[in-house]
C-alpha cells in the first residue's frame, strides 16, 4: 500500500509541470487562516509539485488525493525560531522531529544563544543532507561559538584588534553561509566576557546581510531592564533589527517589571527601530533537580578527601553520592562559595537567578513545597537559602525538580498579547512519555497557545494567534516565501482542530505529546496524516539567501 501511495505522489511530481495533469493533493473544507492576522475564510487548498494553490469558488479542480478538512484550521506551518532541537535531529533516529511536528511546525530556526560558528552549522547542514530531516531548519551563527574558536581557554579579557577581525570573519562566513542573524548568549560563558561594544562590532557584520541580532540576555534576573537595553543598543548601533530572546520577567523581585520592557519597546518601535520580542507561553524558565544547582569545586573534586569521602560511602548514584559531601559542614561552606558565585568568576545558576526565582515545580518528597520559591521556604524555616537546598537533598529520597526562574503569569500574559512579540519553544527534541524531567514547553509550545490561551481563555484571537507562529517570525528572519497561505509559495500547511488542540505536558509530566494537529505538509509532502507520523523527511536546510523572496 505505501508503495502504490508514493508511486502515485512520484508520477504526479514527475509530470506536475503539465498544468492539465491533476494536484497531489485537495485540501477541501478547511477553515483557512492565512498566517497575516486576516479573517479566517471558507476554502480549498491544492498542493502541486510542492506549491500551494487556492482554489477559486465553484473553481472543479483534479488531485490525486483528497483531505476532507471539515472542522479544521489550514493554517502555515509555524516557525519555531528559537529552538535547540537541531543538536537532535542530525541524528538519524531523531531526524523526524516528530516532537515539533506533533506541534504544527514545519521550519525551526537552531543556534540561539550563541551556540554555532561556521564549522558547527556546516557539519549540521551535511547531516540534514545526508539523513533528511522531517522539518525545515535554519540557523543563527553564534558569538559563543566563534569567541571559542578564536580565542580558545582564554577567554577573560577583550579581543585584540587581529581576535576580533577573525571573529568578524567567521560571521560573515555564516552570513554567506545563509545564517538569518547573530546570535548571543551574553549570560554564559564565554560570552559573558565580552562588553557590548564586541558586540556590536560583531552585529555589524550581518548588516549588508538584512540578518538580525538575537540574545539571550546578560543579566535576566539581577539586571533585568538594563540587560535587555544593552541588545537594543546593540541592534539599532548596528541598525538591524534586534531580538529580545525568550523575554520573561524572573523572580519575585521582577513581578510586574515586563511592563518596563513593553514600554521601552514600544518608545523604540516609535521612533522607526525593528525590535522584537519571542516568548514561550510558560510560569517557569528552565527546569532542573535541585543537585542541578550545587556546583564542586575543581581542586575539591581531584582531592582525596572527596574521593575517600565518596568512596567510603558506598553508593553507587549521583544524588546519594552529594548526601555525605554536603553532610560535612566545612566541605558545604565551600561548595556553597562555588555554586553561589561561580568558580573562578565562572557561571553559577544561583548567581544567575538566585533563591527569590528558583520555585519548586515537582517533588514527591515533598508536595506541600510544590508551586513556592526556595527564598520563601528559607525564610519559613529561618535558615539561609543553601542550607534550605542542602536540607532538601539530604533528607530526600527521589529527585525534587525546580524551575531556574519562576514568572508570574500575568506577565506571562500581558507579554502574550504584545502584536511584535512572537511565539518559540525554546526546547529540544524529546520521545513521547510519562517520565519526569525536561520543560513541558517542548512539547506543547503551539497547541497551548492555541488551545488555552486563544481558544479557552479568548486573550487573543486564533488568527492572532496564528500570525504571531507563521508571518510574523517568517518575516523577522527574512523568509518571505515562509509562514503564510498563498499562491505559489512553498506548501508548509498545518491542519488542526481548533476544538481539540491542546498541550498535554506538564512540570510534572512534560514530555507528552500535544493533541489536536492532525495533517502536516513540509514543502508539499505530508509529514503527519491523520495525527500519525508518514516516516517521510522532506525538510530543507533554509539558506536565508534563498528564501528572502517569495517564490
């Protein structure tokens, strides 16, 4: 049977030149949202020879096979362009990406935070090519990864002149290579090292590129508003458009400060600068379990004390093993000196977020702490916020998961209905299941925006909804022929129901799938059919270049 279905999709694409010969495909029925924030409109869509058609009212087309979309949403394949679930798929058991798919997105967007130099995207690039890939992939080049290439382990001082034009190199060697921006991750290492005017120097680079400048803040917690001044310093000084990476206000001491970056925003917008906004629709930042945060000094874990210490205990996991180094008082104060402040100026999650945003998001030792911050629980017990998380670990027997930085939800929201704030994931490719650990943002980024916040709680419309997934983004990275309905343009199509779409995952459960997607097209070859994964791998790497122009 499959077979005779790709014999018959092979012909049709072999002869499809021929206007006369029918359409691979009908979608007939569908509500259509064509990705630009337009009324939905009744409508049928052809796609032939990987482009899409509308169909004209009372218009008899031909296609080999028919999708009754009656009930559905045909929408433009969304665009996830802040997403690190390409480290994933260049591996052939991944190369699907059915955790994205399951969602609706057709293109994810790899390399934020400063993560790729050149080399890095060109032997993802060769893997996508040689394996196939289930979605589409763009990506960033990265002021992390080339700071690493050219200025190796030493990295705690600025550029010379000749470090910094082989850095400016690299960028426009990803630029040529097709990259849609610079990207940065300026809170870790080693892009904390750098001042801003490295930066711009490097942002300048993609300038003659139309490419953007994307960060990951340098300070998100302790210096919230100035950090995200400094990225739009950094992209009007270069004068391209800036993006304010996965914005959230963190901690308690942030609640209600989203504002202040609203306003900044819209004062900067005002007077004609692109900046721009991504946000995953969550309370809660990165998640990890409370060993996650302690961090060992280097000569303490090459001493023999450690070592005789560890040893002498017998036991054989990583929890259990912590248990009796943080028991003895004089080793604590040490590793509390490391994990608080970072080794040798080093990063350190309590130094970038601290006890006030650290909430607890699971915890079968301890459900009655589930949904408070470590600084409440430490200031309830009247002890200091290590000895809190010391206490906890000691005293408990399976993993007890926080979040690295709690938000408030209503800023969650009052950022959601910005009309330049865009929606990502920011999250990785994972298998379908009912284990605990990860971020239920992976999994089920689109389908609760959809579903809870459009749909169930009505705070934007499904058409806004949509646009902030499709043309929105496409148009931020440049891609034009991306992230909408139209005739001629690459057919990227995600069919849903809008009655049923919904996230399933949880802090506590955060790796199941999403419901509600039920066909997907990548570049015309249907990816899911009928809520089932094809096993087909049509996506293309993205060469900004090349995709600037509608087609």
């Amino acid at each position: 049977m499959k077979t005779y279905f790709f014999l018959i999709i092979g012909l049709a694409i072999l002869f499809s030149s021929n206007q006369n010969l029918p359409a691979e495909y009908l979608i007939q029925n569908g509500t259509i949202i064509d990705g630009l924030g337009n009324p939905a409109i009744k409508g049928d869509v052809l796609i032939r020879n990987g482009k899409m058609e509308l169909v004209k009212p009372g218009d008899k087309v031909d296609a080999l096979i028919t999708i009754d979309a009656t009930g559905l949403v045909v929408a433009p394949g969304f665009l996830d362009i802040h997403n690190h679930s390409d480290w994933s798929i260049n591996n052939p058991k991944n190369r699907l990406n059915e955790t994205y798919i399951k969602q609706g997105v057709t293109t994810i967007v790899g390399g934020p935070d400063g993560y790729h130099s050149p080399s890095t995207i060109q032997r993802l690039i060769n893997a996508f090519n040689k394996n196939g890939i289930g979605t589409n992939a763009a990506f960033y080049v990265g002021h992390n990864g080339i700071r690493k290439e050219v200025m190796k382990n030493d990295q705690k001082r600025p550029p010379t002149d000749e470090e910094l034009e082989e850095m400016k190199a690299l960028v426009r060697e990803g630029m040529e290579m097709g990259a849609v921006g610079l990207s940065t991750g300026l809170m870790y290492e080693p892009g904390s090292y750098s001042d801003t005017e490295e930066v711009i120097a490097l942002a300048r680079e993609v300038a003659p590129y139309n490419g953007i400048y994307d960060s990951h803040v340098r300070n998100p917690v302790h210096a919230f508003v100035k950090s995200h001044r400094e990225v739009i310093e950094i992209s009007t000084k270069a004068n391209i458009t800036g993006k304010l990476g996965h914005l959230k206000a963190v901690g308690l001491h942030n609640e209600g400060a989203i504002s202040e970056i609203i306003e900044m925003v819209e004062e900067y917008r005002g007077k004609g600068y692109e900046i721009v906004s991504d946000q995953y629709p969550y309370d809660g930042a990165q998640t990890e379990v409370l060993e996650g945060i302690i961090v060992i000094p280097s000569a303490m874990k090459e001493s023999r004390i450690l070592e005789n210490l560890l040893n002498n205990g017998k036991l054989d996991d990583a929890k259990s093993l912590l248990k009796p180094v943080l028991n003895d008082k004089l080793i604590r104060s040490q590793i509390k000196e490391t994990s608080e402040n970072g080794e040798n100026e080093g990063f350190a999650w309590l130094k970038a977020t601290g006890y006030s945003s650290m909430r607890i998001t699971n915890s079968e030792d301890y459900p009655e702490l589930v949904g408070k911050y470590l600084s409440e629980i430490a200031k309830e017990r009247k002890m200091s916020g290590f000895d809190l998380v010391c206490q906890l670990i000691i005293n408990g027997k399976g993993p007890t998961t926080i979040t690295l930085g709690g938000i408030n939800e209503n800023d969650v929201q009052a950022l959601l209905l910005q009309p330049w704030n865009m929606i990502v994931s920011d999250g990785r490719y994972v298998k379908h299941s009912t284990e605990s650990g990860g971020h239920p943002r992976s999994t089920g980024t689109f389908p609760r925006v959809l579903g809870h916040y459009a749909r169930d709680l009505k705070l934007l419309s499904l058409e806004e909804a949509v646009r902030k997934m499709t043309s929105l983004p496409a148009d931020v990275i440049g891609f034009k022929n991306r992230g909408r309905i139209q005739n001629g343009l690459p057919a990227d199509i995600t069919i849903f129901n809008p009655e049923t779409i919904i996230d399933n995952s949880t802090f506590e459960q955060p790796n199941l799938y999403a419901s509600g997607v039920v066909h997907v097209f990548v570049n015309g070859i249907p990816v899911l059919l009928n809520e089932e994964m094809t096993g087909n791998a049509p996506g293309k790497y993205l060469n900004r270049k090349t995709n600037a122009d509608k087609e």
